[in-house]
C-alpha cells in the first residue's frame, strides 16, 4: 500500500512574552506511517506548527487545523443530459 501524503494547516494563538496576543498559521506536508493515529498525527502537527512560528512557552489555542491528502485530483466531468 502506497503512503499518502497529507497537508496540514493550524492556525494558532497565544500570549506573547510582552503580553501581546498573537495569531499565527502554519503549514506544511506530513506522511504518516503505519502506526500513525489521528490523535498522534494532531500532535505531531501542532508541536511542529509551534516550533515554525517560534511559541517556545506557555499553551497555545489551536484556532483552526486542517489536514487532507495532498493530492489534487482532476474534478469529475458531468454528465450532460440529452
């Protein structure tokens, strides 16, 4: 079985060290292995998106996370009636 590979969206918000909130999103391509669970794979997500947009402290509130295949398919042509 071929791996799918995934991309991923989240848009976080904290508090900044000036007390500042902040929002921010990330983005990026992820492929799952065999023992991969949503749980781990959100996880994996969302402490990677942390470390790209430099939340180093304190919790961050996840605004919006998206993942689907990364493979754009062709649309399906309709059929017209006679």
């Amino acid at each position: 079985m071929a791996s799918v590979e995934y991309c991923w969206l989240v848009t976080l918000q904290w508090t900044g060290a000036d007390g500042a909130t902040r929002t921010s999103t990330g983005t990026g391509l992820i492929t799952p292995g065999t023992e991969a669970t949503r749980e781990n794979l959100t996880k994996d997500i969302i402490n990677h998106a942390r470390k790209q947009l430099g939340i180093t402290d304190g919790a961050a509130a996840v605004m919006f996370l998206s993942l689907e295949p990364n493979e754009v398919k062709e649309p399906k042509k309709s059929k017209k009636n006679p």
